[in-house]
C-alpha cells in the first residue's frame, strides 16, 4: 500500500496514458509486468500504483521515486526502457510529470 | 496521510490541470481552500492530495471519493462548483478521470 503526504522524502511521477478503449487491460498489465520485474528492483523506487479510467480511455501510473535522480537513472536503463516502449507503443499517447505533493487531506 | 490500494472501496479522481508557471502556487491554493472549506464535508468525500509539477506547468489533485454517485452530487453543488469555476479559470486546461485502483506496489 501506498501513502501520499507532504513528508514523505519522495517525488512522485504521475504518467497518463491515453488508450483505444480495446487496449486498456493489455496496456495495465504491462505496466504492472514492468514493475514487478524491473521498476521494483531499481534503486530508489519506492511504489508504483496503476490506476484504469472507468470510462476506458485512460490508463495512469502514480509512481514515487526517492529523488528525480533515481528516476532518471532508471529511464536510462534500457530493459526499464524497453518496458516503456512496449507500454508506449500500446497507448495514443502518454504524459509523464513528475511532481512534489504539496497537500494531503483525508 | 491518503493509502491507495486496490482493496480501498473509493473510486479515484485524478485531476491535471495544465497552468502557466505563473499562476501554479495560486492554483494549488484555491485547490487546497476548496478542499478544506468545502468538499472535505461533502457526502462520501475521502480524500484530496494536491500536487505541483516540478516543471511548474501542471497542478494535480489525486481525490477518492466513496462512489462516482457521491463525486456527481459534490459536481451539482453550487458551492463547490464555485470553487471549480475558480481553479479552471486559472487554468489553460483540466482533465478530470474517474478511476479504479488495479494494482499497487510499494
């Protein structure tokens, strides 16, 4: 399980893929397949949580990383990156942000 | 301190709005005035977690709500949707999703 709080020494990614409908349980299980076998071993992983738009169109991965540095470092990974091609080649598009949470209520 | 995981019985909102860098920290706080003021004693309200991208240009809030029927009624409330008028004007642009949590590791 995840948590999300200003105090945690993380920063957080937050990718949305846009998909064909058809393709959103194949583009999920890929990233889910990703992390299992790469992300989660890279250091300064810290979660990866992958959400399914209810209307079908969406598919978004809340991820935190230790620093944009382990990020980065893992982006220059080429079997991480090669998860990201496959996973990429599945949507219309994708948009990767990386951000710092500055609120959390609940 | 907000938990995602599939085992969680809300429905997630991921909101990214797209912001000149100029107006992110006024936007993240409107977000944060509107959650504390008013959707936080909304029926079914969860959770709100505000995000600023690094890059300055996104603001994104990450909501569970119980159901997609208690994030619709917070939607026809006159007081909230003063809120969310507020925070898309300051905007280039938002996309709102409702989503299911389908996997999460960390």
């Amino acid at each position: 399980m995840a948590h999300i709080s200003p105090d945690q020494d993380v920063v957080t990614l937050i990718n949305v893929f846009t998909v064909d409908p058809e393709n959103q349980e194949t583009l999920a299980r890929v990233l889910i397949e990703a992390t299992e076998t790469t992300m989660s071993g890279c250091s300064g992983y810290v979660s990866a949580n992958i959400h399914k738009s209810l209307d079908g169109t969406k598919v978004t991965n809340y991820a935190q990383w230790r620093s944009r540095e382990h990020f980065e470092a893992m982006l220059s990974d080429p079997v991480a990156r090669a998860h990201m091609t496959e996973a990429g080649e599945l949507a219309s598009g994708f948009e990767p942000q990386l951000y710092e949470v500055v609120f959390s209520d609940g």
